[in-house]
C-alpha cells in the first residue's frame, strides 16, 4: 500500500479527555509523536438501538477485544505494519488514518477507517448500530457523543471538514467512539480527500500473549521509531453479574460473553464464546460473508440460524444474526444443546458449530488464552 502524501497540511492540534484514574489523557491522533495517548474506554448499555437489513454494506463479521494500540504521529511505514501484524500471537490487525483539522471553524480530531473492519473494534452499542455504519460507508461520518454536544451536529444535515481539501458530509449519528480524543469517524475514501495522515495509528489484538510480550515484540518490529504504545487490555474480566445488569444488558464484550454463557448455558466457559467471537473465517484471509455463507459476528449459517437464533436480553423483535445481543446468546444455546456445558461434551460441541478437528483445537486454544490473559 503506498504512502498517502498531504496536499497541504491539515492544521495539529491536542484534545485532552476527563482525567481517569488521577492523569489527563490526551488522544489526539495527529500529535501521539508530541506525547499524546490513546485509550480505549467501554462504551454504555446500548439502549434503542435499530438495525438494517442482513445484506447491508458495513456488515459486523466478527468481535474483537483490543489489547494494544500503536501511535505515530507521522505514519507507521508498510514495513512496520507488516512486521506487526507477523507477530506470532497477534490474532487481529488493523491501521488508522488519522489528523486534526477544522469543522465550521473549529478543530476536530478524525480518524478514517474501514468500516466494515473497525466496527468490530468499537464499544458494544457502537458496533451494533447497523444503520450508522451503513451511512458511514455511504459516505457520512460519525461523531463522539461529546463532539456532537460541543459542535451542535444535527442527524441528516451536512457539514464542511477542511483538511487537504473542503468535503462536506452528512452527519450520520453519534455514538461511543472507544477513544478518548476522537471526534469524528470517516471512511477510507474520505480519509484520503481529507489528506489524513495515512496510517497514524494500529489497533492489536492478541489475546494468546501477555501485554508485557506483545509490548516487546511490537517494539522490536519497530524498530526504534519512537511510536507511542498503549495498552488497552483490562487487567481483570468483570465479575459475572447475572441478572443484576441495571440496563438488563451487557455492556462490553467481556460481559456479553460472560452473561451469555451463565444465562443460556451455564456450564460453558465465556471463553470459548470469546475464541468464536474473535476467530472469523480463513482467519483475516476472507474479508466478507465466509464461502460457507455465514454470517454476523458468531458465523452462523443461514439455516442453523432460522433453527436457533433467538431475541437475547429482552430484545423486541424476531433473532437478528448481525446483532451481538441476539447471536452471542444464540451460540450459547447452540453449544449448549450440543453438549458443551460439560468438559467432555465442549470439544463435541465446538465440532456441531464448525466440523473440522483443526477449528476445535484453534478455538479450545484461544479460549485457554483468554483465560490466562483476563482471569
């Protein structure tokens, strides 16, 4: 992929968040070189959320739990990314456009993105928003809560961004963006009529490595180029809350894994949801529906879906097979009926949801993982 060069220089500026746990975060992708940190933050219950129809542009083809975040103020190289993404260990990848420019005479930080990539790493609520991806792709964009507060953003209207050039969009929504400092979200193609600065930032998952390897093996694929590295994987999975959710739904990824299993198969461990969840099909080699025509965030096919999908957390509405809240459950309910509240019946079970030896031992291994990782 060749380097994205700037026709004029997007203006660089520092957003700083509400301090957590006692220090100021600063988040602006476009001055990480200067000091500046990413951080991932959880986003709320989901609320009233509406969902578009299965064949839609930004499907959400899997789950993914970040465990790393890679900053450069001046763009990671090809050859860094590609190193990165070669580490044994590292089970998901992606890179960011970023930069600070101006909106209405203000400045905002955006990032751009492959929708149908980054959607799985975002907050709960946020991924799970079908419509606000669609329009994403279609070219809108997406604000923080609190950009859209500060800049008196209204759904549906149109807005002028200047960076390289003046693009004017439709404000496609609001949602928890899963990092502080970010303000606006826009697709790849208008990344690059923005003039962004290509690849600024990396998101990791590796779930099979401790945060103190992957840190040192990150590193090492760089090379001393002075990226700023954050960690984003929590020290402890929450405590399973079983039917004391005060929204009544889960409200990160780790609590839906969690309260599915306890809820529709008690006896499985969380784990082996979150190992499906993360493993899509031919493992990054098939970007959309597998060959097998599965879909969503849990792979299921078609027909295994019309015979188990189900309406999960008090949801309204018939099974949707891109809604985590429903297909989380779902697979519970299927391992479940194959036999995998038990020790002896998982690697059985694991085998009913896809027939091959090889992804019984991926997924057993993953979920081994993630219990060494979370706890």
């Amino acid at each position: 992929m060749g380097r994205l060069w700037w026709r004029r220089t997007p203006h660089l500026v520092a957003v700083s968040s509400p301090a957590r746990g006692g220090r100021t975060v600063y988040a602006a992708l476009a001055v990480l070189a200067a000091g500046g940190l990413l951080h991932y933050i959880p986003g709320p219950a989901r609320g009233d959320v509406s969902y578009g129809p299965v064949q839609a542009t930004a499907t959400l083809h899997h789950i993914v739990l970040p465990d790393l975040a890679v900053i450069q103020g001046s763009g990671i190289s090809d050859t860094s990314l590609d190193r990165m993404g070669a580490i044994r260990g590292v089970r998901q990848f992606i890179a960011l456009d970023g930069a600070a420019i101006t909106s209405g005479g203000a400045k905002v930080n955006v990032i751009g993105v492959n929708a149908q990539q980054f959607r799985s790493w975002t907050p709960l609520s946020t991924a799970s928003n079908q419509k606000l991806w669609n329009a994403l792709d279609a070219g809108g964009f997406i604000a923080s809560t609190s950009a859209r507060d500060r800049l008196r953003l209204h759904k549906g209207h149109a807005y002028s961004l200047t960076g390289a050039a003046t693009v004017s969009l439709n404000f496609a929504g609001a949602a928890p963006l899963g990092v502080a400092g970010i303000d606006m979200v826009v697709s790849s193609r208008v990344s690059a009529e923005l003039g962004l600065v290509h690849n600024v930032a990396a998101l990791i998952s590796a779930p099979g490595l401790s945060i103190a390897q992957l840190r040192q093996d990150v590193s090492a694929a760089l090379h001393g180029s002075g990226a700023t590295l954050v960690t984003l994987r929590p020290r402890h999975a929450p405590p399973v809350v079983t039917g004391h959710i005060p929204s009544g739904k889960p409200t990160s990824y780790i609590q839906l894994f969690q309260e599915s299993a306890a809820m529709y198969c008690p006896g499985l461990p969380w784990t082996v949801l979150a190992a499906i969840g993360q493993i899509e099909s031919g493992f990054r080699a098939n970007p959309g529906v597998s060959s097998a025509g599965a879909l969503g965030p849990m792979q299921f096919l078609p027909s295994t879906w019309a015979e188990w999908g189900i309406t999960g957390f008090g949801e309204r509405g018939p099974p949707n097979i891109m809604d985590p809240f429903d297909a989380v459950p779902s697979a519970a309910r299927y391992l479940c009926a194959a036999g995998g509240a038990t020790a002896a019946g998982l690697p059985r079970a694991i085998f009913a949801y896809n027939h091959a030896d090889w992804y019984v031992s991926e997924v057993l291994a993953l979920a081994q993982q993630y219990q060494h990782a979370y706890g």
